[in-house]
C-alpha cells in the first residue's frame, strides 16, 4: 500500500487499537499493515491531531537554505572559493549545517 490511503474501516481500527495502548507490532500482526504505516500514521496523529497530513502540508525535507542569494553575492567577490569555505560562510550568516552536495545542488539552480 506504498502511497495510498487505508481504507475508513481499517484506519478506524487502527484508531481504536491505538487509543487501547496496543503496541504497533500487535496491530501489524492483527491488521496485516506494514510497521512503517503505522508509524506514520503514530507521528501525523502527535503533529497534526489526525492520521494523515493536512493538504496544506507539502511532503518531503524541508529545506534548510531557501536564500542562497547571499551564497550568490559571497561567490562574486570569491571565485575561487571551496566548499568548506562555502559551508563555513553559510554557518556564518544563517547558523546553518549544510552538506557540500546541497551547496552544489543550489548552485546548479542558480545558473
């Protein structure tokens, strides 16, 4: 069931199981849902109150660097700056930890 919905009846009794304080491993085996669904649906119910996010919710990481205009104007000034220079910069000025591959993937959309 990768990407879809339970269907109403068996989320419903996932929702009881849960509030009965059953462990995931006795619903998985009752249930015949996956660990990692029921996981899931454990972390929606403790951020959002409910088994799925909201629609307003887009998925996936979120991003750490959403300005790299200052990454842009640091790298006029420095050609020939490395990337742990780079990753130190942006510590520097966001108090961001960021990964030398993210610093080139940003870099490539900003061509």
């Amino acid at each position: 069931m990768v990407g879809t919905r339970l269907p109403e009846h068996v989320l419903t009794q996932v929702l009881i199981r849960l509030e009965a304080g059953q462990s995931v491993r006795a619903i998985h085996d009752a249930l015949d849902i996956s660990k990692h669904c029921l996981y899931t649906i454990i972390r929606n119910l403790d951020l959002w109150g409910i088994p799925y996010p909201p629609n307003t919710v887009k998925p996936g990481w979120k991003r750490l660097l959403t300005d790299a205009q200052g990454l842009l104007d640091y790298l006029e000034d420095q050609l020939t700056t490395y990337f742990l220079e780079m990753q130190q910069f942006i510590y520097d000025a966001y108090d961001i930890e960021i990964a030398a591959c993210t610093i080139s993937s940003y870099l490539d959309c900003a061509k």
